[in-house]
C-alpha cells in the first residue's frame, strides 16, 4: 500500500519536473534586460532564450526572433541548448519507464523482482536528467551575475534573471526528487525481500535443531 502511494507520488513530481523542463527549454525568458543606471528605457523589454529574443513594448506587442546563426550565441547559451534538449529526452524516457514499472500497469507480463529494476532504473533517470537540467541553468545563472557586477560590461548589454531560470530550478528539484523516491522504493523492496527470505530459514533452521535435541533426549532415556 504505501509503495503504491510513494509510486503515483514519485510519477506526479517527476511528471511536474518533466513538464517543466520542456517549458524551460523553449521560454525566451532566460534572459531578461535590466533598468538600471541610465537605461530607464521601461517601455521596452527584451527577452533572451535558447532559441530566440523577444522584444515586449509597453505590454502591448511582443516581436521575437529565431537566432540567425548558432556560433553567434555565447558558449553557455550554445551549451544550454544541447543539455536542456537531453535533459528532456532523459526525463521523458524516465516518465515513460517510470510508468511500466508501476505495480499497477500490466502492459508487459514481468516479475516482481524485474519491477524493482525497472523501478531503480525510472529512479536513475530521473536524477540524471534532473542533474543535467540543471547544470545548463546555473551556467547561465551565473554568467548573468557576472556581467551584471562586472564593471567593464555596458549597463545597456547586463541582464538579469528570467522567468526559466527559476522555473529550471524548481523542475530539477522535482526530477531530482522523483527519483530518489524511486530508488527509495526499490531499496524497501529489496530490504522487505530479503527479510521474508532469510526468516523462514531461520525458522527451519530451528525447528531442525529443536527436533534434534528432543530424538537426543529420547535416546537418552
């Protein structure tokens, strides 16, 4: 019952962090433009992605722009895209397997035993996409806080940190999460397995030298 409820637990959180890592991955908001010091111009916004910028006028209209070339892009943001697209396809994978291991799916004839890998499996998955989403966002992270102290960068060209960011932050966690619930619940299988084969051998075993001591006793007499 409880491995029940922490499998549906594990695949709501890990669905949550799935969910959001596709959202990180295609919002322009990674990067977002900063008024400070002279440039007040707050009418105007500009939004930096992994695929695209946008500028926001005055709530109204919103223009963006695919990125014309893939070198012009700095290194962290030509890094980010490869790792938030494999972050994506990982935790996809884990949803997915995730999913064929839980107790109550029937859609491939597997033992018990066999689900508990397939379980630890959804549960690796999930930490390494959570890790490898996440790595891509504190990149970014902290290349903007860089810039954003670094006197020589001009005021006009700093950033601050966009919507994605934080919203990558929270996924990795969920993902991350998810599948330490999926290893925990493997790791219970496996204690609870080799309990209830270790104690009926002990039970055996003592039954055994119970009996020979009584057919001792009985020569004895």
């Amino acid at each position: 019952m409880i491995s029940g409820v922490l499998q549906i637990a594990g695949l709501l959180v890990g669905g949550i962090g799935m969910i959001g890592t596709f959202a990180v991955t295609g919002m322009p908001q990674w990067r977002v433009s900063a008024f400070i010091e002279n440039n007040i111009i707050v009418f105007e916004t500009i939004w930096e992605g992994l695929w695209m910028h946008c500028i926001r006028q005055a709530n109204i209209r919103m223009q963006c722009k695919v990125y014309d070339s893939v070198l012009a892009l700095s290194a962290d943001l030509q890094a980010s895209r490869g790792l938030m697209c494999a972050g994506s396809v990982l935790s996809f994978l884990a949803f997915v397997v995730a999913i064929i291991g839980m107790k109550c799916t029937r859609c491939v004839p597997s033992s018990w035993q066999a689900k508990g890998y397939i379980i630890l499996t959804a549960g690796i998955l999930f930490i390494l996409s959570g890790v490898v989403a996440l790595i891509p966002v504190c990149w970014v992270a902290n290349s903007i806080i860089s810039d954003f102290y670094n006197p020589m960068v001009n005021v006009a060209q700093k950033r601050e940190l966009g919507e994605a960011l934080y919203l990558g932050w929270v996924s990795a966690f969920c993902l991350i999460a998810a599948g330490a619930i999926f290893c925990c619940i493997c790791r219970c299988r496996e204690e609870t397995r080799s309990y209830t084969y270790s104690s009926p051998t002990l039970y055996t075993a003592h039954s055994q030298n119970k009996t020979e001591n009584s057919y001792s006793k009985s020569q004895y007499v």
